[in-house]
C-alpha cells in the first residue's frame, strides 16, 4: 500500500532549491522527510523567497523556544496583510471599524500572543487542566472509545479519522467545555475551516469559509457564554465558567478576560484539541499499517505485559514516539523583536522564522535512526507539543486521549488493515488524514 510515496534524489534536492512555503508541490505534502533531511543538513537556516527563515534543527527551534522576550509569538505584524483586508474587515462580514473575524480571532487566541493575555489565559485553562482533573476525565474516555468501537465492531469497519480519531477530541474538548451534545455537530466543520486558513496560502474560497466558520462560532459561543453566566459550572472541572469568571481576586492580581479574549479563546481551546489529537490518532493507526513489525512488537509487548501499569508505560513510550514520527503540527513561526542570533547565525530585527517541527523531530544529532519508527524509543525529547512558556497547555489530556484510543483499539482489533489508500490532508502545518476506510480483520 502506497501511504508514503518515495522521492527521488533529484526531486528532493529541486524540491529543497526551489522551497516556497506559499507553493508547495504535493509530493512534498505527500512526504516531506527526505527534503527536510536535506535541509538539516545543507540548509538549516534556509532563506525563503519572502525573505523569511525555514528553520529545521532540533537544536535550533529549543534555542527559539527558550528566548520568548526575543522571539515573539505575536501574529499582528504577519496576519494584517493576510487575514485584514477588503471586503473580510467591512460590513456584512465585519462590525463597521471592525477586523476581519480570522484576523481578530488568530490574534487574540492563546498561541499566537505574548504576555501578558497568554500568561492570563494559559493560567485560567490549566487551572482546570490540573492532574487530578485530567484523570477524573479517564473513565467516561474509555467510555467514549468502547462506544465508537462497539459501532464499528457492529458494521466490521469503516474510517478511521470519520468513524474514530475525529469523534473522540470533539467529545472530549466539548465536554471541558460543556457543549450540550446536540450543538456539537458543526464543531469538527468549523475547526477545520479555521485551522485550514493557517497554512501559508488560501484560495479564495478557504478564506471565505474560514472567515465564515469563526462568525458562526461566535454566534453560537455568545448565546453559550450568555447562558453559562446565568448557570455557572464547576470552575474546577468546567473550563468555560473558569474563563467567564477570570481569576480570584488577589490571587495573582490579574484581570478577567474581555469579551473578545473570551470568545476566541474558547474557539482556540475547540480547534486546538481537535485537530492536533485528530492527527495523532489517525496518524499513528495509520502508520502501523506501515510499519508492521511495529505493530506485531507492540502487540506482544502488550500482550506480555505483567499488569495495567505496565501496560500503560508501553502506550506512553509509544504515543510519544507517534508524535515524533507523523508530528500532527509540522510547523511554527516566530518574530525577532531585535537583532539576535541562533546558535552563530545572524538574524536581523524583524526576522519571520518558520520553525519546523517535522524536521527537527527526525534530527540525527537527537534521535537515533530517526527515519524509523520506534515504539520502544525512550528519551523522547520531540518537540510535538512546542517548547518553553508556549508549550502546549493540553498536552497531558492529548496523550492521556492518545493512550486510551490507541490501546483499546489494537486490544479490540489486532487485525485491522486497510482497505485502501487513505486520503491525505494536503496541508503543510497540520500533517494528517482525511479518510482512511478500513475492515477490523
């Protein structure tokens, strides 16, 4: 089965040369490994055609990561010309005077801001993100996954992303924020149109529906937020009365979230939770099916293993090594606020970075045969989930999510194989699968 289509010496090396973020040719999409080899390699600080930086060193992106006052997270500058622009920022789409709803929402979510509003934010979410929260979500998520694996159980297959991986963060997500089930059916369409509109080109399509997608969120958050206001949750375990009611006075001497703080990040924490863990699943039930004798190892060791714990350590080793091989979120970017430099390398003030995770989760200087898939890797220092102060915020539920899918899958269907080649996304930042039909023996 033809999942990761090889590229030729000569295509790689055109592919690196010519290397264009806003026209990137599908077979790279396809596999973008061999270029970004290349890359770490011949080019790790490759200057691109806008002028930007395509960074692909593991090294190199621990060294952005850790200098947050120099590198900044901040989108104005970038998503302006973007995002901000007729007929997106003027009536009907926008209030008069108003911003483009991808613009405002882009830049008022949580990973794209500095302090002070991420420090706000990102204080509030994992307040309710704690340890003891995390694990008292752990039994209705083995419910969930038994539920959708009873169904396709029932009808021996059906999609992996559709029918599995993307059904289980959209529950889960909408349940820490207590969506009632039956509002959470446009959920998945809208994370995807705003979370598409991220990668470096649109069509003019995409920027329309992504566009339209965060004015109907909003539409729907507002009426949510009104009623939640009226009927608080547990702060504790609810993050959006969290959010609604800000920090305790005194207790940091922070202030609430405006309104629009509150909106657009309750869209960040829905897309955020969704996509990434989406990807992750599919990603690493897909890859088995490539690499075989992974799958078969993985089985044995967790058919031998001698308790729950045991078992549990396996799946950990193994989700961390999923994210590094098959990153759901292939790319970042930064901004140099002054003139700096990088490990020797000279960047001048305003220098956009694009920080590749993808490359740099397969470094040689780092990893140990990089190029394979290895579920008993231990030491994983991949960067999947960033670095430093923007390190994401859902990264324990996202592996705990990880953990649980996976496990009980191969528990439930060891023989699973595909049924034909599954649909890649054909995007550059969010490396994932559209549809993957499948039969469970």
């Amino acid at each position: 089965m033809n999942i990761t289509p090889p590229l030729s010496p000569d295509r790689v090396r055109e592919i690196a040369r010519t290397l264009d973020l806003r026209a990137l040719p599908r077979d790279f999409l396809d596999n973008p490994y061999p270029v970004y080899a290349l890359l770490r390699e011949a080019e790790p600080f490759k200057r691109m055609p806008d002028g930007s930086y395509f960074l692909s060193r593991h090294a190199d992106l621990v060294a952005v990561y850790r200098d947050a006052k120099v590198f900044s997270s901040d989108k104005l500058v970038e998503f302006g010309p973007k995002y901000n622009h007729a007929p997106y920022n003027q009536p009907p789409f926008a209030p008069p005077g108003g911003m483009a709803p991808l613009f405002e929402h882009h830049t008022n979510s949580l990973v794209f801001n500095d302090p002070p509003l991420h420090t706000r934010v990102r204080r509030l979410i994992m307040g309710a993100l704690t340890r003891r929260a995390i694990e008292a979500m752990e039994p209705g998520m083995v419910a969930l996954v038994d539920g959708l694996l009873d169904k396709i159980d029932a009808q021996g297959g059906g999609d992996l992303i559709e029918d599995f991986a993307s059904a289980i963060p959209v529950e889960i997500i909408g349940n820490l924020l207590d969506v009632p089930h039956a509002d959470r059916e446009p959920l998945r369409g809208w994370s995807l149109a705003i979370l598409g509109a991220l990668e470096p080109t649109l069509t003019p399509e995409q920027e329309a529906l992504g566009n339209r997608s965060v004015r109907e969120f909003l539409a729907y958050l507002r009426e949510l937020v009104a009623q939640r206001r009226q009927h608080p949750g547990d702060p504790e375990h609810d993050v959006l009365t969290r959010l609604i009611q800000g920090e305790k006075a005194g207790e940091t001497g922070g202030d609430a979230l405006s309104e629009v703080e509150l909106l657009q990040n309750c869209i960040f924490l829905l897309n955020a939770g969704h996509e990434t863990t989406t990807n992750l699943i599919g990603n690493a039930l897909i890859s088995l099916q490539e690499w075989p004798e992974q799958r078969l190892r993985l089985l044995s060791d967790l058919q031998k293993a001698p308790d729950e714990e045991a078992e549990e350590h396996l799946l950990a080793l193994a989700v961390d090594e999923f994210l590094r091989f098959e990153s759901s979120n292939q790319l970042g970017n930064r901004r140099a606020l002054q003139a700096t430099q990088v490990n020797g390398v000279e960047l001048p003030a305003g220098a956009l970075l694009t920080l590749c995770i993808g490359a740099a989760n397969r470094d040689p200087a780092v990893y140990a045969n990089p190029e394979q898939l290895d579920l008993r890797r231990t030491g994983n220092k991949h960067l999947a989930f960033g670095f430093g102060v923007h390190q994401c915020a859902g990264l324990s539920l996202a592996r705990l999510e990880g953990r649980i899918a996976i496990g009980r899958f191969l528990r439930r269907f060891p023989g699973y194989r595909l049924q034909s080649d599954p649909e890649r996304g054909g995007r550059a930042r969010f490396r994932g699968f559209l549809s993957a039909p499948f039969c469970t023996r």
